[in-house]
C-alpha cells in the first residue's frame, strides 16, 4: 500500500473532453478526491458515477475535484460521459497503469462473490444500471484516495471486495478531519 504522507504518484492522463493533464501537478492548490472503480459495464460501478454526478457540487463546495479512474478504453469514456453528461474528469485506463502504480490490486472469486456484491449488485441494477459489455478484468478492487492541495497522499481506502466503495459520507468526514489537521 502506497505510504500517507508521501507525494501521489504521478501520471498523465487524457479525459473525456481530450484534454491531457498531469496529476496531480495540475491540481496543486486544492483537494482532490481520486477514485477508482471497475469499468463502464459494472453496475455498482455505474450507480457510483451516478452518485458522484448528482453530487459534484456538494465536492466542490468543498474545495474538492473529483477524478475517477476505471478500466475502460478513452473511447467508451468519452461515450459514457457524453451520454450521462459526466463533468469530473473521468480516465480510461484498460492497461492498468494507474491502479499499478497506485497498488489498486485485483481480487479473488471471494471477492467477487462476497454477499455485499450480490446486494450491491442488485440494488444498482433495479436501479436501472445493466451490466453492459465486459472490458478490463472483473476481479477488480475499488479504492479511493484524498490528496492535499500540496499534492501529498493523506488518505487511502482499498475495497476489500470489489463492491467495496468509499461512502460519500465518510469521504466528507475523513476530509473534514484532514482540513482540522487530524489524521485519520
């Protein structure tokens, strides 16, 4: 697991506007909220952007940006993003470079088949998010990440299963004791 406190890794990436960025040299002065997820076909995955969508302004007005890596090529990125009108930059990473480099590790069949997936799967899909056409590996483990406006690593949280997602809630309070200064 990366180390907190140490600068985040770097990397360069192109969104879903084509616009190609460095992270986090070109946030430096704000939090940022890095997530990943599994791909655009996962439904738990799908209602988690619906999430993050229906309360980007909730992170902004935190001080927060919001950036979410998932195993999709840059094409069904731009589609996905452009359908469901996605702002926050949304990289497509299906090499998985960037959950190497931040040790986003794959799963096994436990994680895979844990309970919290099966309930996690069928609350997104009756909430109309299909299982659509698989890319990238299936066994894939969510992670979220809190990076200060220095560009440091203050919080990590790896999913233990691969339904297993930071809640908007303990984002807002992990965030709220790193601006007081407390560790988490």
């Amino acid at each position: 697991m990366l180390k907190i406190g140490e600068p985040a890794p770097r990397f360069e990436f192109e969104d879903q506007f084509g616009k190609k960025t460095q992270f986090p040299d070109n946030f430096k002065g704000g939090w940022l909220g890095l997530i990943f997820l599994r791909t655009l076909a996962c439904p738990v995955c799908m209602e988690k952007l619906a999430e993050l969508k229906k309360n980007e302004q909730k992170y902004k007005d935190q001080g927060v940006q919001v950036l979410v890596v998932v195993q999709s090529t840059l094409k069904r990125v731009k589609d996905y993003a452009a359908k469901k009108q996605i702002a926050f930059p949304l990289i497509g990473d299906l090499e998985r470079k960037i959950y190497k480099q931040y040790e986003v590790a794959l799963g096994g069949l436990a994680s895979f088949m844990a309970p919290q997936v099966m309930v996690s799967s069928l609350r997104a899909t009756f909430k109309g998010h299909l299982h659509g056409m698989p890319e990238g590996n299936e066994l894939q483990k969510p992670a979220a990440f809190i990076i200060d406006p220095q560009g440091k690593l203050v919080f990590s949280d790896y999913g233990k299963n691969i339904a297993d997602m930071l809640t908007e809630e303990r984002f807002f309070q992990v965030l709220a004791q790193l601006k007081q200064g407390k560790r988490t």
